[in-house]
C-alpha cells in the first residue's frame, strides 16, 4: 500500500460528533462507506477495550485476567489503525472523484485518457484501503468473540456490540471493493479480487461464530422465561 499522505479532505476525527454525522449525509462522495466501515470497525475496538479494562478491575480469575490483557494488547494497535484507515479512504477516494471531474473538463483526448488511468490509480489504491479495513474489522470481532466468554459479567453488552459494529464494518468494506471493481481491469483486479473472496469467506466465518453466541443467549432466556414470568405477577 502507498504511503499516507496530506490530502486537502476534512480530519474526520477532529470533527464533533454531530458534524462528523452531517459530513456522511451532506450529499458528497466523501466521506463514504469505506470510511464508515473503518469508523465502525474503530468504534468496535473501543468498545471491546472497554469490556476487557471493566474484566481487569472487577475479575481477579488469573485466566481471565490473562485472556483480557492478551486481547487489549492486540487491539490498540488495530484501534489506531483503522482511525487512520477511514481518513485515508477520504483522501483517496476524494483524489478519484477530482481525477474524473477533471476528465469531464479535458477537451483534449489525450488529457482525458490521462485522467481516466489517475482515476483508476486511486480507484485500485481505494480499494487496497477497503480489503485492508474488512481484513482488520474482522480481526477485531475474532478477538472480540475470544473475549466475550471471559468478560466480566456485567461487561458482556460491550464485546457483543464490539463483534455486531465489526462484521457490519467489514461486510460494507467488501462490498465497496465489489462494486468498484466493475470499474478495474487487469493483474491489480485479479490480485483484489482473491483478496477480498478470501476476506468474504473470512468475515462470514466470524458471523457464523458470532451466530453461535446469539442463539446461546438465547436458548438461556427460553430456559429461564417461565420463572421470570411468574415473577412478574
């Protein structure tokens, strides 16, 4: 991947809250999906960190304690990360939609094949940046789905929410990549698109798993439902 470079594109992270929800539905190509999807995925992490600093300061289990230090300490790196991946997709993808505006200015032809490949350039670099954001989103619901059964009681609510903001942020990166790659053509396309298959299958692994977990939840309220119900009254 390029280097992360300065582009003349809003600091998502430094904007409020609100301003950073307006950004995404102001009616502009960027920020888009594939910075949502990071932002998802970094928003899971804070979520699972969450969960594993309240398992540190309430569980005294050596085991648990071990599980918990062992997921933080793979998270932070990949929090980090993703913050900077949905900037990044911002930058790149606004430097795509200048290419093509300056194409549709072009008279010359040979302008506008010059704009095209940069276009496609920053296209193929996007889509480098989404295959790296669903591959890091799905790291993250796996450690979260690790975690989730050695939690803290009353922390649970947070790994599960952790995986659920992970998978959505990994699923909307491949599908971006999909979507973008009718517009690719070549080695760079062939090579994106086994990456992002391999991510797919990855991703629904993970969902499956996280599945597995829900249903359990589940099957344990239908147990104790009658009770709660004669309490009730």
């Amino acid at each position: 991947m390029n280097a992360f470079v300065r582009h003349p594109t809003p600091d998502l992270l430094q904007l409020k809250t609100g301003d950073l929800l307006t950004a995404f539905g102001a009616g502009q190509p960027t920020p888009g999906p594939g910075s949502a999807a990071a932002l998802n995925g970094a928003l899971a992490c804070e979520l699972v960190m969450t969960a594993t600093k309240l398992t540190a300061s309430r569980v005294r289990d050596v085991e648990r304690l071990r599980m918990a230090e062992m997921v933080s300490s793979q998270l932070e790196p990949k929090c980090l990360l993703l913050r900077r991946l949905a900037q990044r997709d911002t930058d790149l993808f606004a430097q795509v939609v200048s290419a093509r505006r300056e194409k549709e200015r072009a008279v010359d032809r040979s302008m506008k094949r010059r704009h095209a490949d940069r276009a496609r350039r920053r296209l193929a670099d996007a889509n480098d940046v989404l295959v790296q954001i669903a591959r890091e989103c799905a790291e993250v619901a796996k450690l979260a789905l690790v975690i989730v059964k050695h939690v803290w009681g009353g922390a649970k609510g947070e790994p599960i929410a952790g995986i659920s903001n992970a998978i959505a942020g990994s699923l909307t990166a491949i599908s971006v990549t999909f979507f973008n790659l009718r517009k690719l053509r070549g080695k760079r396309a062939r090579q994106v698109h086994t990456t992002v298959e391999s991510a797919l299958h990855e991703v629904f692994r993970v969902q499956a798993a996280f599945m597995q977990v829900v249903t359990g939840m589940q099957r344990q309220v239908h147990k104790t439902l009658p009770q709660q119900l004669e309490w009730a009254f």
